[in-house]
C-alpha cells in the first residue's frame, strides 16, 4: 500500500521518463495475475488490454514461471552467436510443426526487429528493392518499420527520410467506404494493380507485408477473398508474401495464427508479443529455401532467442494448445453476443467485430463520423470503475478488446456489467 505522502510511479516518471511513449493509463501497478493486475494502492484492474497482446494466457502464469525459472537456474544468456542451447533449438522445431513445417526461424527481441528481417530476407532472397505495404498498418517504431507503418502521420513526423520504395496499398475496409465486401474487395485489388502500373513493376517488388487483421488501423478484418487474391498476385510475380501476425498471432485470434482462418498462408511471418508470456522475444518464420539464402553474418543480433524467453514461449504453446486456444475461440464467440446485446441498445456502436480475443467495437456518431469523444469517455470510465481498456483505429474511434485467452465467462460478464454502466452514464 502506498501512503498520502509517498508520490505515485506516474508523478515521479513525470521527471525522469520523456513523454515519447504514448501510455493509455496513468496506473501505477505492482502485481499480475491471471486477467488481474494489481494496482500500486492494492486495487485490482480487469486487464482486457493484456500488455497491448502480450499476455496472452494471462499475466504471472504458474507454469509459464516454472518454465523459466528452471531456465533460470540452468543459463539466463549463452548468445545464438556463440553457442547453441535446447531450449533455442526445440522452440524452433516446435514454431515449425505449428506452421505445418517447410520452414525455418530466426529468432529477435521485438516485432519491430523481426519485421526487419522480414523485409531483409525478402530484400535478400528476391535481389529485389520494392516493398508494398498497406494503408493503416502498424509495424514497428524503428526506421525501417516506420516507414511500413501507415496509421498515423504523427509516427512519421521529422523522421521523414524514411526507407525508399516503400508503396501503400488499401486495405479492405467496407464500412467506411460504405461498398459491400465483394465491391471492395474489387476497389483495394484495383488499387493495388494501380501501383504496379504506376509506381513499381511487379517484377521489382520483393515482398508485399500486410496484418491477416489490422490492429492498430481498427481490428479490420479482411475478406478471405481479398487475402486469397493477393497470394495469387504474389504467386503470379514471384513477390514474397509477410504476414505480420505479432499481434494476431500466438492464439489471439482462437487459432495459433490468424492465417489459418482464411486458409491463407504466408512466405514469411513475424511473431512477437504474446509469443513468450510477457517475455521480449520475435520470430521470422520462414520458408526453407529463403531461409537458406540468408548467408552467415548477413544478419544477427545479441539477445535474440534469449533461453529464459524461449522456455517460457514452450510454456505458453504447451498451454494453447492444451486448451485455451479453444477457450480463446468459445470465449470471444460469447464476448461478441454479449457485445452485440450492447450493441441494440446503443446505435453509436456501429460495429463488434474480430477474431476470437480480437474483438474490436467501432462507434460513429448520428452523422456518421469516426465517434473518437464516447471511445475516450468509455475508456476513462472503465478505468475508474477499474477495468482496462484499450483503444484503437486511425481515427481512434475503436475499443480493442484483448482479454487473455484464460479469461472466463464470468470476467467477461463483469468487464460487460462495467461497459454497460459506462455506456449508461455516456449516452443516458
Ligand atoms: N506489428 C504489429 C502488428 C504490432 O501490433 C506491433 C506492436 O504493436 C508491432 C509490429 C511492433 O512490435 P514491437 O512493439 O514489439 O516492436
């Protein structure tokens, strides 16, 4: 418990931390477990934001820390450069039999840095310059992610200068273009042959890299069409397929990875975040032969595949796979009825939408704008009454809902009693 007079962790960073990251709550907290978080004056928050899709099965799991404190004991770091150690090797052949094999991995510290070597194995394996990319894609914060990344201009700001040829293609998103699925499908494929007509050939361009479902943009999903139609054109060129499943991946969308909904599988794919229970590790998953083609010393890194993250990340496959992936799929299912019950009460939510634990709630207002005032309100409110909640969308007018893949009916129906009181007090 903290006294009147000790300053909270918010009033001191205020002093040695730049405001650079953009935090969501000024909450201070000191413990985690389960969808718990432990606040640093003893209350408890439902965490549905999970370290922005990080804890995955839930903050401090029991057998995630068994895992890595047994690691612990044994070796905290041995350098992928130097050594080679199991738990490296055997999170490699596990991440490849999830995938379905034909693959290998390189394993990094953030999904920036994976999404770098992505566009570096394309680069490498492909001799060729081009990357397309999409509008309102989030890839990263380092220069060359920033550049992939389309969301928000105020990312890019004075950093201009960014990676060159770099071109962004739309991405499907019919509600606000007020076309149907199939029409859009059309109008996004067409613009997408218009940068091959206009601004890059085909045969110039190494890799296309796209979210299976946009977070940051507003939990868009995608026609499966629309994603089947850009393997083909992948297929047809020779262009490497990246699918950046850092956040849709490690059993946030009810399945390992977002892929496997749409039938739709990648040349290469990034992870990150939930992949090692709140521990720093990436991945690049890729195929065999473009693999091979990435020479010694062509790339590398020191902390990469750090042994405690990769015994922890066996931990939270063992447990995905042995039953809250299927919790994740039953749970987000009744999440979104019970959203949608919500939903005919309030005409301001436009939309529930997602995959699984991927839930996003989209809110316009009577005229149709982006209602970016009731996401701020319901977010501050849910955070008085001690739920977390996230937002998202570029025009930031969309609640992200990202509980663990543990979470329960009844945390479901406590954060629901909380939104409904909220939405209450907002609407009247
Ligand atoms: N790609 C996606 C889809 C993300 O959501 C994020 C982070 O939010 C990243 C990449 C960047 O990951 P990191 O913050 O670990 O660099």
């Amino acid at each position: 418990m903290q006294s009147i007079t000790q300053k909270s962790l918010y009033e001191r960073a205020a002093s040695v931390l730049p405001p650079a990251a953009l935090r969501a709550t000024t909450l201070g907290v000191t413990k985690g477990s389960g969808s718990f978080l432990q606040s640093e004056d003893g209350r408890l928050y439902l965490d549905f934001a999970s370290g922005v899709g990080v804890t995955n099965v839930g903050h401090n799991h029991p057998i995630v820390m068994e895992k890595a404190k047994e690691q612990l004991e044994q070796l905290i770091h041995g350098g992928h450069n130097v050594v080679y150690y199991p738990a490296y090797i055997e999170l490699a052949e596990t991440l490849i039999r999830l995938q379905g094999g034909g693959c290998k991995v390189y394993f990094s510290n953030s999904g920036a840095e994976a999404n770098e070597g992505a566009i570096k194995l394309a680069k490498k394996a492909s001799k060729r310059p081009g990357i397309i990319s999409f509008k309102r894609s989030f890839h990263g914060r380092t220069m060359a992610t920033t550049t992939l990344t389309a969301s928000s201009s105020l990312y890019r700001k004075d950093y201009e200068g960014l990676l060159p040829s770099v071109y962004y293609a739309d991405y499907p998103y019919a509600l606000r273009t007020g076309l149907t699925e199939e029409e859009e499908t059309k109008r996004c494929l067409e613009r997408l042959d218009e940068i091959f007509h206009y601004l890059i050939a085909p045969d110039q361009v190494a890799a296309i890299i796209m979210e299976p479902v946009q977070g940051e943009g507003g939990y868009i999903v995608p026609p499966a069409a629309f994603l089947k139609a850009v393997r083909e054109i992948c297929d047809a060129h020779g262009i490497l397929l990246i699918f950046d499943e850092i956040q849709t991946g490690f059993g946030r969308t009810g399945k390992m990875f977002a892929w496997q909904h749409f039938g739709v599988k990648p040349d290469i794919m990034t992870l990150a975040k939930g992949i090692a229970g709140g521990f720093p590790l990436s991945a690049v998953v890729a195929r065999t032969e473009l693999m091979d083609q990435w020479a010694p010393g062509t790339h590398g890194g020191t902390f990469g595949g750090n042994p405690v993250a990769c015994a922890a990340s066996l931990a939270v496959i063992e447990l995905l796979e042995g039953g809250l992936l299927d919790n994740a799929a039953a749970m987000g299912r009744y999440f979104q009825e019970r959203l949608n019950e919500l939903k005919q009460t309030y005409p301001a939510i436009k939309v529930i939408r997602g995959l699984g634990l991927m839930i996003g709630m989209e809110f316009m207002t009577e005229e149709g704008h982006p209602d970016a005032r009731s996401v701020s309100l319901l977010k501050e409110k849910a955070l008085e009454k001690q739920l977390i909640l996230l937002s998202c969308g570029t025009d930031k007018n969309v609640i992200r809902f990202i509980p663990p893949t543990s979470v329960s009916k009844g945390e479901i129906d406590q954060a629901i009693a909380v939104i409904r009181q909220c939405l209450a007090e907002i609407f009247g």
